[in-house]
C-alpha cells in the first residue's frame, strides 16, 4: 500500500525578533540567524498546530480522517490528552486513532511514520499529522538566541498522487548531555561542549541517511531536495558535502535563518519549503535528529500532482511585525 | 469586574468556542450565534440543525481596551499588549460577535468594514487550565 501526502499547511506566528535585538541586549548572537518567528502572549504549540492543520483540511472533508498523529517537545500540559483540543477545533471525528509525539526533535518525523501505519489499520480515508513546536531555555542562555516557533501540517492519503513516501530508516545511539531537559524543567539545556555535540549529530545523521540510501538502492543523486536538521552553517554543510548531496540539492529546504530553530518542527517546514519548486518524478529526503540521540532519514518521491497548500512558506516569511526585545522578554514572562 | 465561567460552563460550549458551531433555524433560516433556546429572528422556533460558520466577517465596530480597562481574566494580554483592540465582529452568515482583533499592523489600520477571519487563540488561564477560543485577525 502507497501512503503520500496529498496536502499540507504551514503556520508561522506574526511576531518576528531580529538578530540585531540580541546584538544590542547582549552583545552578540549565538544564533545563525537574520530574525526568527515569537508566539504572540494568545499562541502556544496547540493554537499553531489548529492554523497549520486547518490550512492543510482546505480541501478535506474533516469527516474522513480517522488518524491524528501530533508532535511537539512543548506542549502546554505535560499530561493530557491534547488530540482532543485539536479534534474539537477543527471538528474531526471522535473515533480518530489519535497519538502523541514529544520528548526529543524527532516526534516530528515519528508522527508521520506512525501515521503512515496507522493509515493501514484505520478504515478512513486520511491521517492528519500536525507537528507544531516551541521550544523555549532561559533567556540567559546562548542556546535560547535560536528558538523560534512553528507549526506545519499535513494530510496522508492511501494509493493516491503527491508526495509519495518511499521508505524510512532509522538510527538511536547513547549521547548524554547534548540537549536536554528534565522531568518538571520548562527551558532546555546543554553541557555547551560543541565540537563533542556536532560529532553526535554528524554520525547520527550520517548513519540514517546512508542506511536509507541502501535500503531504497538510490544514489545521492537521485534526489532533488535534500533537507537535513540544521545544526549550524558549517557542520550541516560539510557532513552534506560528505554525504555526497551538492550545495543545489541542500539549499532547497533551508529555512532556519529567518524562522529560528522550531525544535520537533525545523526538517518538516523544510519539507514544505522545497514543495515550493518541486516537479513531478522528484525525489526528496529528509533527515530529522535528536539529541540523546537518533535520527530519521525518510525518502519521497512526487507522483503526478504537488500537495495542495493555501498559504506557502514563502508568503508567511513576509506577513510578520517586528517586536523590540524588552517586548520578547514581556512575552517569555521574564519581565 | 471578571466574568467566571466555570470549567463545566465553558465545556458546554466547546463547538461553539473552538470552530464556531451555530445553529440554523429550520423554519427561518436564519443562524443564530450564539445557540439560543428560542431562535432571535422569529421568536417561534425551537428546532435547529447545527451549521458551523465559516468564520470569515468583517468588523461591524472596534474599541481599544488599553491599561486597566481590561478584565482580570485578561491582565496577561494587558501586560504584554499594554493595549488591544476588540471589535464586534459581522459574520458572513449574519450574527455579530465579540472577539479580540490579533495580528493587526497597527491600531490605525483597523477600519469599520475591514475583512477578518477567525484565529483559534488562548483566550486566558484560570486555575491552571487554558480556555481557548476564538479571535480574528485580518483576512
Ligand atoms: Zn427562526
């Protein structure tokens, strides 16, 4: 059985802080970033998550689906069952085979996989996944400059044209400290030893990208759009040069310089980027990671027509106002 | 002066607060929104069928809540916003509603007229539970 994604949806909250805020406050900007995306004080994951999925249902009868996979390191409770906010929101049915993805940036990738699956099962006609995220650290941290919010959505249908999924692959290893958060924080952390923390994520990404090459017997060129989760310019540029994907073929799916890093969300609105300029017979790879740590490479192929969308990327990039950052800190209840 | 709605209260209403559930009369036609027992328009039928709205409008009126005008349930967005607009909001379908306008440029643009769609927003938190609801942002 064939499962593509027939539709999608993006949101990006209408606040947006530039690079210079941080540059003024404190000197400098740990972050690769030009500006990125900040939740109004009325947002969180599960609003974001409503925009983005009722964007991606344009066109789908609510009705039919019978899945609903959600992702997000951040969701406003830690126990509860979330499915049922979004359920009411959009008006699915109440017999949708509802999950629940969190705890690393790979519930992103996770959800859609298991949505895949659970479209098998399910008699229905379509599985939504919403991945929408947030993450937030203390504002004296470095690691906090980057963190950016997002949300992208998408409807999975059984045996019919669009964003073909060809196969997945896999990979988890043991790596302490990298980024983390324990049971009761509310901001991330690391140990801040880098050169340690790009080596786990290089042989994380490495290892599933590999493995999915060999499983699918595809070359690196056989892809048109490569999105790998962004560490930062130059490791995420060298371990794609060496993976063997030119410059071309990586900077379709790049856009965390003016968005930030949305956690479980950053290689799917990369996903959603590339559907920009995309043609049938293309192929796309997308590689998801995870501190802690593991990795998700998956592998498309668009058959016939592109997924529908209401609003693309590129138009959301520039419907935004800029905050000042003593308005970010209001925001983030720090002041 | 705060308006409490307990937890139950506020459940009752979810079609209603989350994707904007009406009611259309069956012997008028007309929407009601909110639901009512009695349907406003002619005042004799009781019988409905569910009908949920699109959520596109425009904006019928607007005031701006600025400094302590706002409601305890709403001193949060006080605090971040300093000021916020609300605006009684003309559905598509005929009923007028009450909603807070988000995502506007600047306080200046919003006009009588202006075309708005319907946001799903936290709307505020009371005893560590999140009500969310329904705004509009322009369209
Ligand atoms: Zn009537």
């Amino acid at each position: 059985m064939s499962v593509s994604v027939v539709s999608y949806g993006v949101y990006l909250p209408y606040l947006r802080l530039k690079r210079e805020e941080y540059i003024s406050a404190w000197g400098s900007c740990s972050a690769e970033i030009k500006e990125k995306t900040v939740m109004d004080v009325d947002e969180d994951v599960l609003t974001m998550a409503v925009a983005a999925a009722k964007d991606a249902l344009e066109h789908i009868e609510a009705e039919q689906v019978s899945v609903l996979a959600l992702a997000s390191t951040s969701f406003p409770y830690q126990e509860k069952v979330m499915a049922g906010t979004i359920m009411e929101a959009l008006g699915l049915p109440s017999d949708v085979l509802a999950t629940h993805h969190g705890h690393s940036t790979l519930a992103g990738t996770e959800a859609l996989l298991t949505a895949c699956s659970l479209l098998a099962q399910a008699g229905g006609k379509y599985a939504l996944v919403v991945v929408s995220d947030a993450p937030s650290a203390s504002t004296a941290q470095d690691i906090e400059h980057s963190l950016g919010a997002a949300a992208c959505a998408f409807v999975l249908a059984k045996e019919e044209p669009g964003l073909v999924l060809e196969g997945a692959y896999g990979y988890v290893s043991e790596v302490m400290g990298v980024r983390y958060r324990q049971a009761g924080e509310r901001g991330i952390r690391d140990i801040g030893v880098r050169s340690f923390a790009a080596q786990a994520y290089t042989r994380a990404v490495e290892a599933a990208v590999t493995g999915l090459l060999k499983k699918l017997e595809c070359s690196s060129e056989a892809y048109r759009h490569v999105v790998l989760h962004y560490y930062d310019l130059r490791t995420t540029a060298s371990l794609g040069k060496r993976l063997g994907f030119s410059e071309e073929q990586l900077k379709g799916g790049l856009v965390y310089e003016r968005i930030g890093d949305t956690g479980a969300c950053s290689t799917l609105l990369g996903l959603c980027q590339t559907m920009e300029n995309i043609s049938p017979g293309d192929r796309v790879l997308v590689c998801a990671y995870g501190a802690g740590s593991g990795s998700q490479a998956v592998g498309f192929v668009l058959e016939q027509e592109k997924p529908a969308c209401k609003t693309p990327l590129s138009v959301l990039l520039e419907k935004k106002r800029y905050i000042s950052y003593t308005h970010y800190l209001k925001l983030k209840g720090v002041i | 002066m705060g308006a409490h709605i307990s937890i139950p209260m506020y459940q009752r209403a979810i079609p209603q607060r989350y994707r904007l559930v009406g009611q259309k009369c069956v012997k008028c036609g007309k929407v009601n929104f909110p639901p009512k027992a009695v349907c406003k328009y002619c005042l004799s039928s009781a019988e409905f069928a569910p009908v949920k709205l699109s959520g596109r409008g425009t904006v019928y009126s607007y005031t701006v809540i600025a400094g302590g005008g706002a409601p305890p349930e709403f001193a949060e967005i006080a605090r971040c916003k300093g000021r916020y607009p609300v605006a009684l909001v003309q559905l598509e379908e005929g009923p007028v509603i009450i909603a807070q306008l988000v995502d506007v440029p600047e306080e200046e643009e919003i006009f009588i007229g202006m075309p708005v769609e319907a946001v799903f927003r936290k709307i505020y938190e009371e005893e560590g539970v999140i009500r969310y609801g329904i705004k509009f942002r322009p369209a």
